[in-house]
C-alpha cells in the first residue's frame, strides 16, 4: 500500500470534492481518496501493483483539476 499526497492548484466545492472522492474511490486499486480543502491536497492511499500514481494524477485531471 502506497499513499500519496497530491497537490491541486485550485480548491473546489463541496459536491465537487465528494464527486472527486468518490469517483477515486469507486477505481481499482484505490483503496482512500480524502481532500483537505485547507491544505489544497488530496490523500490517496493504493495499492501500486493495481494502479500507478502517474494513473492517477490523469484520472484526477481527467475530473477537470489541476495539480501543482
């Protein structure tokens, strides 16, 4: 299990950050995804033989965020 914390250039709402957890949450591999709107960070913790990190910074992309 790795865990990352992964920086964005933006903070969103409320119903975006539950969107964006959820979404994370529901990919294989991705076992948490928590957002500290404070901090601007989300915390992901995965499983790295199932999902790589470069994997998941698209998919957060993909959601339309931009990480810094």
């Amino acid at each position: 299990m790795q865990t990352a914390a992964i920086s964005l250039k933006h903070v969103i709402t409320e119903s975006s950050i539950q969107n964006l957890e959820k979404y994370l949450s529901g990919q294989d591999g991705i076992e948490r995804a928590l957002l500290d709107i404070n901090k601007g960070e989300i915390i992901i913790d995965y499983n790295n033989e199932i999902i790589t990190l470069s994997q998941i910074l698209s998919l957060i992309e993909h959601q339309g965020l931009c990480i810094s």
